[in-house]
C-alpha cells in the first residue's frame, strides 16, 4: 500500500491511498471462501458453490465489504501517527475490482498558527476593592440563620416579608377570622397580601381581588371578591446584630472582630480573583483579536457540546431538568461563537505553549485530581478513577495547558489597572504569580455572553456525563 498526504486548507488534509491489485484479489478470494463455506444455495453442497454462482448472487454485497474492510484498515495504518478531529470522509473511491484499488479521505487537523504580539501586551486590570458596607451587608447574610420572628411596633406599617395575621372578609361575610399572611409568597390567598402593604396593626382596607391560580387551596383559586382585610398583629424577621455570641453561634471563633476579619478576607479573596478573571478575559479576547486562526468545523462542534453540557449542569444545580432545555436559532448561534472563540483561543495558547516550552506533568495532574476530590469530597482515586474510564485525561492535561499558558502570557502583559469606574489607576505594574487561580475557560471571553437557556419545553444532559473540570 501507498499514500500522499495532501494540504487541502489550513484545517483540512487529504490521504490518497493506492492498494496493489494482488492484495485486492488476496482479500476477494478470501471473503468469497468463507462464503462459500457458510451460505446455504440449493443444489450444492456447503463449500463447493461455484464462484460464479456466488459473483452473481452476492459480489456487489461482497465488494462493498471489502472495500470498506481495505479502507478501514489502510487509513488506521496511515493515520497512527496523524492528529485528526471529528470523522474522517470518504471523499473517492475507485470500484473494487482485479486492478488497483485507490481512494481518498479527508480529515479535520488543527491548524499552524503563526503567532503575533503576545509578549508586553495592554490589559485592562480591574481593581478589586471590598467597601465596609459590603462586609456589613455579607454579615447580616450570614447572619440570617440566626434570624426570629418578633412582633413589630404596633406604629410600624406592614412591609413586603412581614408575616401579617389578618382577618379577611368577603363583604359581611368572615372567610378567615384570623390568619397569616406571608406577604412575601403568600400559599393559600396569593393576591390579597397586596391590600396589606402599608396598612398599620387595626387598621382596615376594602378594595376587590382575584386570588391567584396557583393558591394552594383548590377552593381560592381564581376568586374574585371585594374583600375587607383587617391586620391583627405584625411578625418581622429581626436578624441579631454582630457581636461576640451571633459570631460564636454563625461558627467564628474569636468573637465579632474575627468574624469580621474572616468575612473582609474572604470578600477581597473573591474579588482579587474575580478582577483576576476579568484580566485574563481581556487578554483572551486581545489575542483571538490580534491573529488570523482558521478553525476545524469538528473543534467548534466540540466546543459547542461542551458548553451545551455546562449549561445542563448549571441548570441541573438549579433544580431544572437539563433534558427539559430548549434553545433558539439565534441562542445557538449565539452559542456557537463562543464555542469558535474558545477554539480560536485554544489553539493560540497551545502554540505560545509548545514555542515556549510550557507543560503539564503527570505531578499537575495529580494536583489536579486532588483539586477536584477535595472539591467535590470524593477519594481522588474515585476521582481519577471516573476521568481515566471517561477518557478525559487528555481533555483534562489540555485545558490545564491552556489555563498555565495563560497566565504565563498574563504575567508578561503590560497590565493597566482601573479604578472604579473604569479609571486608570496610576501604577502600572506586572502581574504577580498565583497559585491554584481558578480557571477562565476561553468560551467565557466570547464577545456576546451567551444567552440563558430558553424556557423549558419537553424532554432532552451534563446532568449525566462528565465534564473534565468541575
């Protein structure tokens, strides 16, 4: 067997391939000999069918098969040593007979990229400040656990999120002497809390309602009255404030100020990766700008898959059935630039990794497995496990390739930081190396942040699979 590689485009090869006439009538004549001992035709005996008798019964069938047996086994041969993407296509091929036996195949390959300005380049830097206020806000947050009802000050009004005991009446009618309301999601009289907005405790309103349908008491649903609704009494959520106890009860040891302390830092821990994120953004989006790539239609698809399964995922952790999503033309189109964009930037980072040397050792792996088991709280063989049998390992030492190279290239940028606002701060400065960053998958960066997904209709998944990153 021969055959030529020829470059097709900067993402496309074609692999001609020649058979020899004598291996064509080698694998005839035993495709027709086992057959002949097999196939049952009246008149003769199982192995003595003329060969003649089987050409006219069964050689279009049989040529068919051993054309695709040939072709099959001649380009795994050739290909053993080609990086290809997606399927392979059958683009020619010559009829199987007593001569040669060519064809041709077409196959997706990654293109060479030739690279540009990726040293020194101008990146925005957001700087990531945490104001008391927001460490205020975040503590009553996590204080809320710790939150009881309390009866309001009989001059204060009702607000939304009081729970109002309240006698409601359909004209002289008393459908409820005295029930709560909550005016935050009201279950059984969904509508009627509106009427008690403002009102004072003994205070009064009448005006009409309709209940709404989705009122947990079939008998409410879709009422419609001129209701008189009374307010008895006013319960409010009264969060304790911050002070050595609320902080020992919310798990802070050290009393309020550590507690404090605790909340800043981990606030300004998420805001310097946040800015951090928003940088390498930038820079993603700087150098798919800044270089002409030619993308495999097989590596978008990829691309597009990944980031259909994320958003199951993300819906899933939402309570929504992945299956359940259906997107529009235009959110899939949507979809798919920034699956081309993640491509593009792919394909840059691998290139600037291969020309400066940088790459992932089996020890970042086993980093990396220990990353995700202490994430998820599994054993990291159990971890390690799942990604070997899914087949993830390369996808896996990929993206933590593309991630280093990134923050290789991120560390040599000229990086302008920016104020609130969008003010350029007036230090310049490198940027300092970090340990275990949280990724930024490149299909974040896409121009147009992708839509969310369109409202549920009927059955169609990461809900299942596996994603090589968490």
């Amino acid at each position: 067997m021969s055959f030529a590689i020829e470059q097709v485009s900067p993402v496309q090869k074609r692999l001609r391939f020649t058979v020899p006439g004598a291996e064509v009538s080698q694998k005839l004549d035993d495709a027709f000999r086992k057959l002949a001992n097999k196939v049952k035709i009246p008149g003769f005996r199982p192995g003595k069918v003329p060969r003649k008798v089987l050409e006219d019964r069964y050689g279009k069938q049989i040529r068919s098969e051993v054309a695709g047996d040939l072709m099959n086994m001649k380009f795994q041969g050739a290909a053993s040593s080609l990086e290809f993407l997606g399927q392979p296509t059958v683009e020619e091929s010559a009829d199987l007979g007593a001569g040669d036996f060519t064809f041709s195949i077409t196959v997706q390959v990654k293109p060479e990229i030739e690279l540009n300005q990726y040293l020194g380049l101008k990146i925005r830097y957001p700087l990531a400040t945490v104001a008391d206020a927001q460490v205020d806000a975040d503590i009553v947050r996590r204080l809320q656990s710790q939150a009881r009802l309390v009866d309001a000050p009989a001059t204060r009004a009702v607000e939304a999120g009081d729970l109002v005991l309240t006698e409601i009446k359909d004209g002289d009618t008393v459908l409820e002497a005295g029930t709560m309301v909550n005016t935050a999601s009201e279950r059984y009289w969904p509508g009627i809390e509106a009427l008690l907005i403002g009102l004072k405790k003994g205070k009064k309103k009448t005006a009409e309602v309709t209940i709404g349908e989705n009122s947990a008491a079939v008998a409410n649903r879709g009422r419609t009255f001129k209701a008189t609704v009374t307010v008895l009494g006013v319960q409010v959520q009264e969060v304790p404030s911050l002070s050595d106890e609320s902080a020992t009860a919310a798990g802070y040891e050290g009393g309020s100020e550590a507690m404090r302390a605790a909340v800043r830092m981990e606030m300004e821990t998420s805001a310097n990766e946040g800015a951090r994120n928003q940088a390498r953004i930038h820079l993603l989006q700087t150098l798919v700008a800044g270089h002409e790539v030619s993308v495999p239609a097989a590596l978008t698809d990829k691309n597009l898959k990944l980031l259909l399964e994320e958003l199951g995922v993300q819906a899933a952790y939402k309570g929504r059935d992945a299956r359940s999503i259906r997107y529009s033309e235009a959110q899939l189109a949507d979809l798919r630039v920034r699956a081309e964009f993640a491509a593009k930037a792919g394909l840059i980072l691998e290139s600037v990794a291969r020309k400066e040397g940088i790459a992932i050792t089996e020890e970042d792996l086993d980093r990396k497995y220990q990353e995700i088991a202490d994430m998820r709280g599994q054993r990291v063989e159990a971890i390690r496990g799942y990604i070997q049998k899914d087949g993830a390992v390369a996808d896996l030492r990929k993206h933590l390739l593309e991630e280093r190279a990134l923050d290789w290239v991120l560390e040599r940028s000229d990086l302008e930081f920016e104020g609130e606002g969008g003010e350029a701060a007036p230090a310049k400065k490198k940027a300092a190396k970090k340990k275990a960053e949280p990724a930024t998958p490149a299909v974040e960066a896409a121009p147009e942040a992708a839509p969310e997904a369109a409202p549920e209709a009927k059955p169609k998944k990461k809900a299942a699979k596996k994603k090589t990153e968490e």
